[in-house]
C-alpha cells in the first residue's frame, strides 16, 4: 500500500523568543514583540516610615535576644513624688487599742514605750491615754511586772550587773522606786562577775598584767558591776598572771549561776 503525503500548507516563518518574553514581569505575550525595546523596570522606592519601624523592631528584637535593657533616653520618665498630706492625729481609742495588742504580741512594753509608740504612729493624746489606761486596767500594761521579767533574764541570760539594770530600766520610763524593788540583791551579784571573768580570761592572751587588769576591769565596769565587786574579781582572776600561771576557776559556776539566776 503505497503512503500518499498530503501537502505542506505555508506557514509564516516562526518568531524567535527572546529572554525578555519569558520574564515574569513582562507584559502580555500577545501584544509584546520581540523586536521592541524594554524598558528595565526600576524597583519602588522604599518608604521611610516603614524602613525605620522594622529597623527599630529588629533593633529591639536583638536587643531582647540578648537580655539588652533599653537605652536611657527610651526610659519613661521616673514619677516625682510629692510631700505627704498632712493627716491630723487620729482620735480613735478603739484603734490605737488595736495598735497596742499587735506590738504587745511581740514584746512586752512599758508605759513610757507604749505611749511614745502610739504618738509616734499618729494617734492623738486622748487616744492614746485612753488606751493606755484601758491596757493597765487589763494588766497589760505593768511597769512592775516588766521590770521583774527584765532582771530575771538580764542576770541569767546575759550576767548583767546591778548597776547596768538600773540603767537599762530607768531607760524604759520605770520609775526609781519600782527598780530598786526589782533589782534587789538576790546575793549572786560577785558570782555573776566571776563567771564573766572567768569567760574573758582565755582570751587576753600573752597581755601583762597590767593590760589585762585594765581589759577585764572595763569588760565588767560595762556589765554594769560595782567598782567593789569588780576590784574584787579581777585580783582573783588575774592571780598568778605575771608568772604566767593564771588561776583556771571552776567551770561549774556558770552552771550554779544559771540556777540562782
């Protein structure tokens, strides 16, 4: 069977594609020729609202990134603070009464101490009398009583003498009268500078005598003893101390003080 070629129609000669008509950006590829000249296309300018946001943002960013604080002058300004109204004195007993139960939960006070605490937390004399005089009714407010528990620990606890519970009391607003009841010899008064010796002795070191008379004399003059008890206590402290062979007193005094205390 023999193949029979059908004529070739003409056909116009095909156009040669140039790069330009494959660019994303061109125009229309039916109305673009290739023979036309293209005109390079210029990228917008950038705005420069939007140029400086992101650059602070980035800035901010990095900043934040790198545990940066921000620059001073990006700081808001520190608020100023004005003086206090002046708030006048308030005349509530009720509430000044409330003020006094809360500091006695942690200590006890005297009458001086708790008079000044609640002036200095503003409240009115009358309040503050009213207050006072309720709490003394109620036995909470004993100048008595305060200056008996003040002995009792000060000579135990710390081996204060007589001489510096007087001070410490009449400090606290006791009157004389009341101190010398509570501060009455109780017979241990040398006992409790002995011990005090008998502690500062080990750390006077290679002192001569005369150093360490004064050291020790001036430790138990600030204890609050008497100038007799403290002559007393530190000649028999120091005995044998310029041969270098102090005297080591018995230990079981601290023990027995403690009881009489």
């Amino acid at each position: 069977m023999a193949i029979t070629r059908r004529p070739i129609r003409d056909r116009p000669d095909a156009i040669p594609l140039s790069i330009v008509d494959l660019a994303p950006w061109g125009s229309d590829p039916i109305e673009a020729s290739p023979h036309a000249p293209v005109e390079p296309i210029h990228q917008a300018d950038s705005d420069a609202y939007l140029d400086q946001t992101s650059t602070a943002q980035s800035g901010t960013s990095r900043a934040t990134r790198r545990g940066r604080r921000s620059s001073p002058g990006t700081r808001p300004a520190a608020r100023v603070r004005g003086p206090k109204p002046d708030v006048p004195p308030s005349t509530d007993t009720g509430a000044a009464l409330s003020r006094a139960f809360s500091a006695l939960a942690s200590r006890s006070h005297t009458v001086r101490d708790m008079d000044a605490r609640l002036g200095r937390a503003g409240f009115a004399p009358e309040a503050v009398d009213g207050a006072v005089t309720r709490l003394q009714d109620l036995g909470y407010l004993n100048d008595a009583a305060f200056a008996d528990a003040w002995v009792a620990t000060r000579r135990a606890n710390r081996l204060h003498g007589t001489m510096r519970l007087r001070h410490d009391l009449a400090r606290h607003g006791v009157d004389a009268a009341t101190i010398d009841v509570a501060i009455a010899d109780d017979g241990n008064e040398e006992a409790r500078a002995t011990a005090v010796a008998a502690r500062a002795v080990a750390s006077l070191g290679g002192a001569d005598r005369a150093t360490a008379t004064r050291r020790l004399a001036g430790l138990l003059a600030r204890r609050g003893f008497a100038a007799g008890v403290v002559s007393r206590v530190v000649r028999a402290a120091l005995e044998g101390w310029g041969t270098g062979t102090p005297v080591d007193h018995d230990q079981t005094e601290d023990g027995e003080l403690t009881e009489a205390g």
